[in-house]
C-alpha cells in the first residue's frame, strides 16, 4: 500500500481503476447495515407478535451489538491467519443463518439468541470486508476505494430501513428477516466466486499484541471518542424532533434520508484524500465534526435548520471514518485484521456506552446539550489524532 501520509500525484489517480470486488464489498455492508437497523421501525410489530413489549424486544438489538463486540475484539485475529476473504465468506453464511433463526423464533428469548448469533458473524464480517477493502484498494486510491465499500452504510440507512419497514407492512416482520437471509446468501455467493487472492499469515494476534501496535492505541481512542459522539446523538434525535418540536415519528425518516445522502456524497470527494494524504487530515477532519455538532446545537431548534446540519454531518462523518480506517489498516499489513477487529470492538462498545452517558445528559439538560457533549469528544479525538505517529 502507497504510504498514507505521502501526496499521491493526479496523473497516477487516474490511470488506475478501482476492482469491481469493492462493488461487493459495498453489498456485503449494505446487508450488514440493513440487520443492525432493521429492528427498530419493526419493534412495535415484533413485540405484538411474540406478546412482549417494545422495551424487550430491543434486547435482542443489545444482544447483536454485545455480540458483534465480543467477536470483533476476539476474533478478528483469525482474520490475518486464515485470510480475509476465506473469513468473510464463512462469517455471511452464519449471518444468513442467525438471520433466518430469527425469522423462525417463535419465542422472544430465540429471537435475542439469534440476534447474538447475528451480531458474532458481524463483529468477524465487518473487519474482514475493512481488510480487503484497503488490500484490493489500487495504489494512490485507496481513499476512493474504502470510501466506497462504505457507501453500502448509505444503502442500509437510505434504502434498506425504508424498504424493511415497507415489508413488514405487507408481510410482517418475519418477512424483513427473510428476505436479508436472501440478500446475504447472494452476498455470500458473490465473494466466495470473486477472484481474490488470499493474503493469510497462517499466525494469529492477540488482541493485546495488536493494542501494541505503535500507533493502534491513540487512534483506537480517537475511534472510540468518534463513534461515542455519533451514536450518543443519533440516538436522540428522533425523540428531540417529536417531544420538542411537535413532529410526529416519520420525521425521524427524514433525517436518515438526509444523513445517508451526506455520508454516500462525500465518496465523490474521497480522492482529495488520496491527493493531500491521509496521516495529516484526521485531526482537521476530526475538528470539522466537533464544528458540524457546534452547529448543531444552534440549529436544534429549528426542523429545516436540522436537516440541513445532518447532511454535513453525514458529509463530515463518511471522511472521519474513511481516514481513521486508512491510518488503522496502514499500520501493520500483517496483523491488519486484529486491529480492524479490535477497530470494530471499540465501535460497538462505544455505541452502548454512548447510548447510556448521552440518556444520563439528556434526560437532565435536553438534546441542545448533546451536540455539545459530542463537540468536545471529537476535540478528544482529534488530539489523540494528532499523538498517533504517521
């Protein structure tokens, strides 16, 4: 891979093309997102289904974040033993297993089993894609290349949350289910007939030892800073939109829609990223997010004003992430799977504690404060950022 923090010249930008494989890749997270999202929209319904309530059957939602950690920060480092493409085929088929378990339960407490199921292939599936996204990525393209693969979060959260939402209407909820299984088999299809060659060490890493890599540390807590921030405020938002601004429920639709289109445009600027390097932009990146939710905070008022703020942040969020993961898959080939497993630990362990600290802040001063709180941790991060050696 081309030196991250080295400028990469236009004239070889674009001689080379980015591999069809990244369009799979991009697939395989569309699929993966539209699961980690689809419960929400379809609770009520699931919950009248198995005679619980609203608030149980969200438990099967912590059940594939607690799993997708465990397995992520575990197991991510069979990834460079085994190879990540040999690893991600395996991890969706046990993905479209989990989710036709799910589609089955007839009972709650099968449905969070399968939900932990579904979370463990996801915790090892997303490293695994992160990995071959910045292997397959053409030298002076890799920017564009991971950019790209993670537009599929775009498909999960502009299509797919309508779509499954749509389904169950027609359907039921078992249908949402079903029909991702489908869509996962396809995905598992499409890598295990993809000619990748493998890049396996035949070794496995610890979790520790990868911690220990010179660099792993500060960005690992920029990450946890970054993704504490975004899901912290995500969380809320609908609420704020309904109990402080009057809108009924569907508006939280609305700021999906215009987060997602934010986060899928910025991949028509990713090869700026490649052209200025990645080592030296995190930190300003970092501090124009820690902006972006300063802005936030004014606009909380104010429906119209929202909307337009979440776009930038789903601008701002797609570079934060698309360079975080350059730096942490540059900083040791070989032992690139652990890190991103452990990237990916830290992902969902900080979506449950941002979740938590954020209800504790805005239950006692209001979303306006949220921002703030998020202001400050992506300042956090930008440090770490800036205490990571390029």
């Amino acid at each position: 891979m081309t030196n991250i923090n080295q400028p990469i010249s236009p004239v070889s930008i674009d001689t080379v093309r980015i591999p069809r494989f990244a369009y799979v890749l991009t697939v395989c997270i569309g699929v993966i997102g539209s699961n980690s999202l689809a419960l929400g929209p379809i609770a009520p319904e699931v919950a009248r289904s198995l005679g619980a309530d609203v608030p149980s059957v969200m438990v099967a939602s912590a059940a594939f974040g607690l799993g997708t950690a465990v397995s992520a920060i575990f197991l991510g480092r069979f990834i460079d033993r085994y190879g990540p493409h040999c690893v991600l085929a395996a991890a969706l088929l046990l993905l479209a297993a989990g989710l036709a378990a799910s589609a089955l339960a007839p009972m709650l407490v099968l449905l969070v089993a399968a939900q932990l199921v579904v979370g463990v292939a996801t915790g090892i599936a997303l490293p695994s894609i992160y990995t071959l996204a910045s292997m397959i990525a053409p030298a002076g393209r890799e920017s564009e290349t991971i950019g790209l693969v993670l537009t599929g979060w775009t498909l999960s959260m502009v299509a797919g949350v309508p779509l499954s939402a749509a389904i169950a209407d027609f359907g039921g909820w078992r249908a949402v289910y079903f029909v991702v299984a489908a869509a996962t088999v396809v995905a598992c299809a499409a890598v295990r007939l993809a000619p990748v060659r493998e890049r396996a060490t035949g070794t496995t890493t610890s979790p520790l030892a990868a911690l220990g890599v010179r660099g792993a540390g500060p960005l690992l807590v920029a990450c946890a800073a970054f993704m504490a921030a975004f899901y912290g405020v995500y969380a809320y938002i609908g609420e704020h939109l309904h109990a402080a601004l009057g809108l009924p429920l569907s508006a939280n639709g609305l700021v999906a829609v215009s987060y997602g289109f934010g986060f899928g445009a910025a991949a028509l600027l990713d090869r700026l990223i490649d052209r200025f390097g990645a080592g030296k932009l995190l930190p300003l990146i970092f501090l124009v997010v820690a902006g972006v939710y300063g802005a936030m905070a004014a606009a909380s008022g104010s429906y119209t004003a929202m909307l337009v703020v979440v776009f930038c942040w789903g601008l701002a969020n797609h570079f934060g992430l698309n360079v975080l993961i350059m730096r942490l898959t540059g900083l040791d080939p070989a032992r690139r799977g652990a890190i991103m497993g452990l990237n990916s630990g830290v992902t969902y362990l900080s979506l449950f504690a941002g979740t938590l600290g954020f209800g504790v802040v805005y239950a006692g001063a209001g979303f306006s404060a949220l921002p703030l709180v998020a202001s400050g941790l992506m300042l956090a991060a930008a440090v770490a950022a800036m205490l990571a050696p390029r």
